[in-house]
C-alpha cells in the first residue's frame, strides 16, 4: 500500500513539473492557439522586454510593440503595425496559417506581418531577452525572421544595422512622426556604405548629419567617441560588401539603447533608476556646425566665431548679398586657378600647387580612399592628380583624396582629423614685392623693438616699486613680533618663484567699478583676511574680489602666502588666480567667479542639498581628491593646505569642485615627510589631533580633513555636535558609533535617494571616511590610496580603528598650553 501510495504521489509531481514548465516555456512565446490579445503581454524569460499592446503618448490608437517591463515609463523600442494603428481593443497577435506572424483587428483583417514567404504551419515566435522577437519554425526551430531585421526608431544593443555596398539594401532605423505618432516619420539613419563606411541621418533623401568615416575603433567626426563612451561600437565588413554595425556594453545590466527623434536627433540614452526617467549621454545633430553642409560647399564652419561660417583661405563667397544675409547654402568658389587649370601667355610653367593645412577638423562628405602607404605618398598622389583638391591621412584609414566639392568642413577643439587643401601657389602671398617686404618688416620691427622697450622700461619700475613695498610690509611684520610662519629660505625661495610682477594686474578702480564701490550687495563672504565681492569686468566676465582687510591681524601675510602658492598651480579642482591689485594700502586677489558659492551653501541647506544628489556628491569628492593629488604629489611645489573644510571647496556652474583658500597653505621642502610649527592654524573640527596638540603637520593633516568633510558630505550633516543627539557626540564620534553597532546606513543623508549601485559606494565612502580619520597619522591611507579606494580599484579595505575625537583632544590641548590654540581660524567663507 506505502509503495503505491508513492509511486501515484511522485506521478502526480512529475505530471505538475511538466505542466509547470509547458505553463512558464509560453510566458515569452506565441503560437496560433496561444496568441496575445488586447491589452495582454507576453514577458521575456528574463523579464526585461514585454511585448503587447499600448497606446503612445497623448494617442488613443493601439499599436502592438516592445517595451521594458521592468522601468515605470513605457518606452517602445519596436512597434510592428506602426503605421497601421488600431482604434479600439479588438486586436490579436498571432501566428497565421501559412506561418507568419501576424496583427488582426477585430474584423480579422490583418494590419501587419512578419511577411515571410518559406513560413511553416507549426512555427512559434519568441520574445528574448535582448527584446528581439523571434520567428521560429518547425521542430528544429530555425529562425525564419526577427524584429531586428525591421528595426523602428531605435538601435538595440546586440542589433546590427547593415548596408551591402554592391546592391544598396540596407537595415536602418526610421523616426516617428511625433511624440505620440509612431508612424514614420521623415528621419532614418543607418550606414552610408562608400568606400569608408560613415554613419548618416538624414531628411527623406537627404544628409541631415554624418558621423564621419570610421577609422577601425571611432567616428573621427565625433571627438568624443572613445572606447569609454561607447564602449562596443564595432563596423565590420564580410565578404560580400555588407557592412555592419553594432554595439555591446561591458555592463549590460545598464538600461541603454540609441533612439532617433522625431526631430532627426540621434544619439545614446540610459535609465536614470534614481531619478526615474530617460538621460541623453549626446545627441547628434549637437549644434548648428553638426548639420549637414551648414556652410555650402568649400564652407568652413567653428561654432566659436560670431559668424559660424566662413570661406576657405583662397575662396569667397559665391554669392556676397546671401553670405551677408547669412544664408550660406551655396557656399564658396576658388579664387584663383590651380596649377592644371592655368595657361600661361608668356610660355612660363606655372608654379606648384601647395596645400593649406587644417587641424582637428571634421573632414568633409565624398572621401576617396586610396592605398598609398605613407602621409608622404598621400600627398604626392593628390598632387600629381589634377582632379585632386584635397587630401588627408588618418592612422586607421590611411589615404584619403578628394575631387569636386568639399562639403560638411567644421572645426573641432579636439580630436578631428589634418585636412591639406589644395590652393594656386599665389595664395601663399610668394608674389609680393621683395622691397616692400623688406621695407614693412625693417619698419615694423623698429616700432616693435621701441615699443617693447617702453613697457621693459615700465615694467621695471613697478617690479622695484613692488618689490619695496613687499619689503616694508615684511619689515614692519617683524618689528609689530607678528610670527613669519614659513621659514626663511622658503621665503626668499617663494618670492623668487612666485615672480609677482608677472601676475596679470588689476587697477584699483577697475575693481572698485567692477564691484559697485565695493557694495555690500555684492559681498559674498568675510574671512580673517577681509571681505570676498562679486564683481564684473567690462567685458562682462564675472569675478570674485578677495580685498585684504587693513584692521587684520593676519591678512597680510595669508595675501603673500596665496599669491607664492596659487600663482604655481595650475589644475581644472583649484580654483583659478586670474590676478592681483597692489596700489597703496589696497592689497586685492582677483579670482574666477564659482556661480554656485561653496559647498556648505549647498550642502547643509535643506532646500539647497536636494539639488546634490548621490552622484553629484561623489563627483564632487572625486574632484577634492583630485586637487589634493596634484597638491600633494603633481605639482612642482609640494603644499599642505591646512584649512579644508566645506566653505572652501567652491562649485562651478556645473558644481564641479575647485579648492580654494590657499592664505594658510605650507610650501614643503623636497625632502620634508612632516614639519612642526608654532603657530597653529586651521578650523575647529576639521585639524588633526597631532596637528592641533603638537603644531605637526603632514600631508596626513589634509587626509584628515578631507575624511571629515567626506563623512559631512555623506551626511549631510556638520562635523560639530549632532542634531538631536542626547550624548552630544560629533560627527567623527556619531560616525564611529554607528559603524560598531553595524548600523552605517543611519548615517546617510535622508535627502539621498539611493540605487543599489549608489549603496555600494555610498558605505564604501563612510568606510574610506573612517580610516582617513583615524588618530595616528601613520594609519591614514595617502590620497593616491583613497582614489583608489573610492574607485574600488582597490576591493579589500582594512578595518579602521578609533577615530581622532577633535573636539575632545582640543579641549585638553586648551587646558594644558593655554592661550596657544588663539590661532585656530574659525573662517566662515561662501561664495567666490
């Protein structure tokens, strides 16, 4: 009975088991007698594609297509009966008897079809996972179409877009007609398969944008295409002509795709999970030079001049009164013949032809390529050809030539290509008079030579008026028994190296104008140095005034100090010393303007702070680290910053990070690892306790700062007491607390919304915070250690042992050397 018993119960199983798996194989899959019927789905077996019915946009229409199932907004990336739509619920997907698959409406009539002429009877169709559909038929289940082949407005990963060069057929993508009309629209884009392949958009037939020709790993139209941004891009030709295109993330777990608008704009898109929505990486057309022959033929267009386009050197315009109007459709013409064009009357041979070259340029429509196996030979090929008016040889592609029109030329400030254009010798100017030549230069020269005289003259006299106005501040701060606190060799060295006089100078009432006499609505901040004003100049650049207060006790020497300091560094994280006022008792720095004040402006409001998000905060760490790096190591002077902390970490427009205040910066020798002062500077709760108790001082010092203001920036909170907190523990005390107890995540700003990625990093920061605020300076990690912890380059951090806890430690130092700490800065400083 027992053995029966079983033998029925593990029956029953196996019979369940297989209906199970009948019941999950047809969750992504469509037969004739399991078909999809309005508003049902079929899901992938990865669930990461639906496909079923939808309506776009503002539309009522139903359309059958392909969508993320796994992100809030439906986005089709594929729509069959796109320019047949439905207008009620009636609709079915299915498979056909002649082994399509097909869309029907509520009258059976079929709206779209896989349209495959070699179907069979018992064929299924399959969504995957890449969000392709696949028709499959027969028992081996051979492909017989995909969705792929038929692509809408968008360019999957894992797609190919193709195009045979002998019979032209090409795979493409075509745009919709709006935002909530998929049909198609006006706009395709696909491969232009010439002799070197490039990528088109264009309007019905025409060229809208061109990627310019692919070199075996980028579009050398696209400056910014590299292996980091596009990450898989591959062009690969098979024997019988056919290019092909496609692209593959390294983390395909990254929702991407490439999608074509409605407006006839290309380019990369990726799903924002913390934000919810779409983010476009770049879009092509990018700006009015990326259209295609914006300027006409023999047109050069630079979007960095008033007037975008411009003629050729040795061209003009074909027609003036358009150019004028700015109309450029037709371009330019030559202006003088070429060498093969020219005849000469008193039985001369005309001279050779020379090349005009243009860097970092996009090269124009219409390349030839040719097989010469140098740049050398190259230019030889394309002057030895009376049909060649230009040349270029790129490393990938080789030799290209080009006859007729050049068309689609602008300038790049990076990347591009070297384009030669072929120019009659005369307009190099070798036909002017040798004796009028020599007569200009003589004369010029002269005027030159006197000119620059007059300013050396001038020049000097300020440098040693200058010079002994440094000497009586100086000479006056030794007998007041104010503390010189960098030695004197490092002082004599500094102002050798700082070279003042060749600072860029301000006059005083440039600045005062430029301030509004220096109005209080202008003021931006007030240091121990004195008062920060916004202030514009003439030609409308913003700047940020830094004015040396006459009553400070310490400004005098923090004014020399920043200028021996920042007129050596030059890096995009320091923020940049655009020049200096010295006129009587005036002593001015004159910085770049930061639109977006400092970081504790944003950082400990609640109103602001919801504009930094994780990501922002850690490009914003990322830079700090960066600028310390170069402070630290990079730099041909070794420094210390000495006062880091959140109020002088300024924001650019684009709340990129720049370190500022350099007025207590240390100058270290090459050989120093430390060095102890007696006058000890800095801002309660960000000094290292052997720093703060000891006057020692190392790069270990502006490690600790910096994991201060790193746990703040994770925080959002202040390094000072905690809100709230009955112990009245600090933040480094709160951090360490929180870390034993296993409870980090209490620490993280409930201002951030966070991915699982962003968890990941955001505990990482607190662990680096932690052992860059640790009490021995010989267990914190350098900064060129903590770059590469952040980046998880390094995998395997150590276990951080007990933080140095500031306000304690100060406390005692008070009690014990008295009025010694009275140097501590408490600087409160916004804006620059």
């Amino acid at each position: 009975m027992e053995i029966g018993s079983c033998i029925f119960m593990a029956a029953l199983r196996l019979l369940l088991c297989c209906f199970c798996w009948q019941l999950g194989a047809a969750v992504d899959t469509i037969t004739s007698s399991q078909y999809i019927k309005d508003p049902e789905a079929v899901v992938s077996a990865g669930n990461k594609f639906k496909l079923g019915f939808f309506s776009p946009g503002n539309s009522t229409n139903r359309y059958v297509g392909i969508w993320y199932s796994n992100i809030s907004v439906t986005t089709p990336v594929w729509i069959a009966n796109r320019n047949k739509p439905l207008n009620d619920s009636s609709g079915i997907m299915t498979i056909s008897e002649d082994g399509n698959i097909v869309v029907l409406d509520g009258r059976k009539e079929i709206l779209w079809s896989s349209n495959v002429s070699n179907g069979v009877s018992n064929s299924s169709a399959q969504l995957t996972d890449d969000g392709n559909v696949i028709l499959r038929g027969g028992e081996i289940g051979n492909s017989l179409w995909q969705s792929f082949q038929e692509p809408s407005d968008t360019f999957m990963l894992k797609m190919r877009l193709t195009a045979n060069r002998r019979t032209g057929k090409k795979t493409q993508i075509t745009s919709w007609k709006s935002p909530s009309d998929p049909s198609v629209g006006s706009f395709s884009s696909g491969i232009e398969p010439s002799s070197i392949p490039e990528v088109f958009v264009w309007n019905d037939s025409r060229p809208f944008w061109r990627s310019g020709p692919w070199n075996g790993q980028a579009f050398i139209g696209i400056p910014e295409m590299n292996s980091v941004y596009l990450n898989g891009y591959n062009l690969v030709q098979d024997g019988d002509g056919t290019f092909s295109l496609s692209v593959g993330l390294a983390n395909e777990s990254y929702i991407t795709n490439f999608a074509l608008s409605y407006e006839g704009r290309f380019g990369e898109m990726y799903w924002d999970s913390a934000n919810e929505r779409w983010e476009h990486k770049k879009q092509y057309p990018g700006d009015d030079c990326d259209i295609y022959g914006k300027c006409g033929p023999f047109g050069f267009c630079n979007t960095q001049n008033s007037l975008i386009c411009r003629c050729l050197k040795g061209f003009e315009p074909k027609n003036s009164d358009e150019w004028n109007r700015r109309n450029w459709t037709n371009g330019c013409v030559r202006r003088r013949e070429l060498k093969c064009e020219r005849t000469q009357s008193d039985g001369q041979v005309p001279k050779e032809d020379e090349f005009l070259k243009l860097d970092k340029v996009k090269v124009p429509d219409f390349s030839e390529w040719s097989s010469s196996a140098s740049e050398q030979n190259c230019k030889d090929e394309c002057l030895n050809n009376c049909s060649c008016i230009a040349y270029s040889y790129h490393t990938g592609i080789g030799c290209m030539l080009w006859r007729g029109k050049l068309t689609d030329i602008r300038k790049f400030s990076s990347g591009g290509a070297n384009l030669y254009v072929r120019l009659a010798d005369l307009e190099f100017g070798k036909n002017r008079d040798m004796k009028a030549v020599i007569c200009i230069t003589v004369v010029t020269g002269a005027i030159i030579v006197a000119v620059g005289a007059f300013f050396w003259w001038r020049r000097m006299a300020k440098y040693r008026e200058r010079k002994r106005e440094s000497e009586r501040i100086l000479s006056s701060r030794r007998k007041k028994g104010y503390p010189i606190f960098f030695n004197g060799n490092l002082i004599q060295e500094s102002m050798n190296q700082v070279k003042f006089q060749e600072l860029p100078l301000f006059k005083l009432q440039m600045l005062i104008a430029a301030t509004d006499y220096f109005d209080a609505a202008n003021k931006l901040g007030e240091g121990g140095f004195g008062p920060v004003y916004r202030g514009n100049l003439p030609d409308g650049q913003e700047i940020a005034v830094k004015r040396l207060s006459r009553a400070s006790g310490q400004g005098q020497e923090e004014f020399m100090n920043e200028v021996v300091v920042i007129s050596e560094l030059q890096h995009k994280n320091l923020v940049r010393l655009l020049g200096c006022c010295v006129e009587g008792d005036e002593k001015m720095l004159v910085y770049e303007y930061m639109p977006n004040k400092s970081l504790d402006a944003s950082l400990f409001d609640p109103v602001r702070k919801e504009v930094l998000d994780w990501k922002k905060r850690f490009n914003i760490v990322d830079g700090i680290c960066r600028g310390l790096l170069y402070l630290h190591r990079d730099s041909r002077l070794r420094i210390i910053h000495r006062d880091l902390k959140p109020s002088n970490i300024l924001l650019d427009q684009e709340l990129n990070p720049k370190i500022s205040d350099f007025g207590m910066a240390r100058i270290f020798g090459g050989n120093e690892d430390h060095v102890k002062t007696r006058r000890v500077v800095g801002t309660y709760g960000y000094m290292s306790p052997e720093y703060a108790m000891h006057g020692r001082f190392s790069e270990k010092s502006d490690v600790f700062s910096f994991g201060v203001l790193l746990l703040e920036i994770v925080s959002g909170r202040r390094s000072t007491k905690i809100d709230g907190n009955e112990q009245g523990l600090n933040l480094l005390e709160f951090a360490w607390k929180l870390w034993n107890e296993g409870n980090a995540p209490a620490l993280v700003d409930p201002a951030l919304t966070l991915d699982q990625y962003s968890k990941v990093e955001i505990f990482r920061c607190i662990h680096v915070g932690l052992l860059c605020v640790q009490e021995f300076a010989k267990d914190r990690p350098a900064i060129s250690t903590i770059i590469s912890m952040l980046n998880s380059e390094i995998v395997d951090l150590p276990l951080p042992n007990n933080p140095a806890y500031t306000e304690r430690l100060i406390g005692l130092h008070t009690e014990r050397r008295g009025d010694s700490i009275n140097f501590v800065s408490t600087t409160l400083f916004t804006g620059r």
